[in-house]
C-alpha cells in the first residue's frame, strides 16, 4: 500500500485567486502556484482532488510561524530538491521555498532586512488523524504552499 499523501482541508495553498483552504479548490481544475523551471514561477491545473479519510496527520511549523498539517507521507522538498516525507523532516531543514536571490543580493533599501532565501522547519509534531485531500498537478506535480514552500502533489 503506497504512503498516504495530501494536505488537511484547511491547509492553504497559493492559487491564482490568492491563498485559499484545500477544502476550496473543485475536483475539476483549479490554477495552483508551482515552479515551472529553476528559478521561473507560474500556475498549472490541480485536477482530480480526492479525499482520503483518517489517515496519520502531521503538523509541520516554520521559522516564520505559519504551520502545514499534512498527511504524514505527503512529500516537501529540502533545498537542492531532495524529497522528503513530512514525518521526516527535522527542525533545522531548509525547504525549497517560492522565492530565490542571488548569493549576496541585499534590497535597495538599506534599512529592508535581509531577504529570505529559505525557510526552516521550526518543528514536527503528530498531529492524530484526519482526512486529507490530494490531486494532480499538471505539468509539474508541484504546488506552493501559502507559507511559501514547495510540496509534491
């Protein structure tokens, strides 16, 4: 049996229209936010969502303090690309994030903090059981969520 996958209903993800909960994107076709090339963003399909009940959930919080629960199995990406079960990942890894910047770029505005090149995971905790949703991202099999990390499908 494959490892569930998915993110709980209220998960959000970034969408064409914005932020938006899991739960809100129609089984039909829905614009997700993915990364299209290396350094290049865009939007593809999320079709086919399906729900899988009572699967082992985890809560997954960044150094940002926004958080993900996620089915436990459901994959995220370390930098470099290097795919990861949520139940894996540990406080300190670095996740592949929306937004990248050349090596000792700094803002315009000198008072601006440094930018974010990526996020760390803060911490990883159980969360029990739940339900989750999943589907197909054309094209890429990747989407982005509202905290600013790439996830799988």
């Amino acid at each position: 049996m494959a490892t569930a996958r998915g993110l709980t209903p209220d998960c959000m993800i970034e969408t064409a229209e914005g932020p938006v909960r899991m739960a809100d994107t129609p089984g039909k076709g829905f614009a997700v936010m993915t990364r299209l090339q290396p350094t290049r963003l865009g939007f593809r399909q999320l079709i086919k969502v399906e729900t899988a009940e009572a699967v082992p959930l985890v809560r997954v919080v960044f150094e940002t303090g926004q958080e993900a629960v996620t089915a436990r199995g459901h994959r995220f990406f370390r930098r470099g690309m290097e795919a990861v079960e949520a139940g894996d990942l540990t406080p300190g890894d670095l996740l592949e994030t929306a937004f990248h910047y050349p090596e000792g770029y700094w803002p315009p505005d000198p008072a601006s903090p440094a930018p974010r090149i990526h996020i760390a995971v803060r911490a990883v905790e159980s969360a029990g059981e739940g339900p989750v949703l999943y589907g197909t991202v054309r094209d890429t099999h990747t989407m982005f969520l509202t905290a600013g990390v790439l996830v799988a499908e």
